[in-house]
C-alpha cells in the first residue's frame, strides 16, 4: 500500500470572527490557490488514489475536494473522524485494514500534529519522532503490511513549496 499524507491547507486563524468552532475553519482564498498548484504537481508526480480520506473539519475537507476534484475522483472521496485532531492513530489503521476492497493508494487529509505523528509511528514505531509538515506538505510511504508501529518506508516529504515549483 502506499499512503500519501497531505496536510490541510492555509486556513482562516483560530478564533477568527465568524469562525466560533476549531472545525468551521475554513480555508483562506490564498490557501485555496496554492492547493490547486499543489494538486497540479501531484499531478505531475503521476500519483493515483483508490482512496482519499479527509477529517470532516472544513479546512481539511476542502483541501481533499480540491485534491479530488484535480484527479477527478471525487467518488474516492470520504470523510472520517479518525483524522480530526483528536481522532484515533490506532482507530484509524484498523479502518484502512478494515476497508474492502482493499486500496492500493491512499491519500490521508488532515492536520498536525496528528499527521506527524502518525508518519513518525510509522516509520519509526514511535509517534513522538521528529517529523513536521507544513500547510499543503504531502508525504508519500510504502506499507507492506500496515499495523500500529513500525512498519513503513518514508519514501519522500515534500513541502509546499516545492510542490508548487514542480506545478
């Protein structure tokens, strides 16, 4: 399996007017453009996805419409409170294990340091290694046999930046 890790874009600020719930954040116009130049280089990388996962908060949720929409696998898209920032990193792999059928390539939306710490726990076994993802940062790793622990190849982790200098 491979699983693609994509953090949500710029979002409007924590307690911005009009925004009372962490979860209605919404993504800023800016942040918006810069991840239609990101789905553009994923594009470019010839990725695919069987599956695309987001959190249900809105930042996260727009960002993997944007993805989707890019791939035209909207279809692919689902929504999950296993992402959210409180979510569960064990509830969350027992689901893609549970997934029939079973995907081949997986993209994960969602925030930090949720996102860090599942790619640490993967690859190292322990979630508290130093990894940190930027907005709109996407990560690629290789699973052969996904499990709460080690059990992944950090393939690549590109920021946004050079994401949208490949677009």
């Amino acid at each position: 399996m491979n699983l693609y890790v994509l953090r949500h874009g710029l979002a409007a600020d924590p307690g911005a007017p009009g925004f009372g719930r962490d979860a209605e954040r919404p993504l800023t116009p800016k942040g918006k453009r810069k991840l239609r130049k990101i789905a553009d280089a994923m594009l470019e990388l010839d990725l695919c996805f069987d599956l695309i996962l987001s959190s249900p908060y809105l930042r996260a949720r727009q960002t993997a419409e944007i993805v989707a929409k890019a791939f035209k696998a909207r279809n692919e898209l689902d929504l999950s409170d296993h992402l959210t920032p409180s979510g569960s990193l064990k509830k969350l792999i027992d689901f893609l294990n549970d997934y029939k059928p079973r995907p081949e390539n997986v993209l994960l939306v969602g925030h930090e340091p949720y996102l860090s710490e599942l790619i640490s726990l993967l690859v190292s076994g322990d979630k508290n290694s130093s990894v940190q993802m930027k907005k709109g940062g996407l990560c690629k790793l290789s699973v052969n046999l996904l499990k709460h622990g080690r059990c992944s190849c950090l393939e690549w982790l590109l920021t946004p930046k050079q994401m949208r200098l490949m677009a």
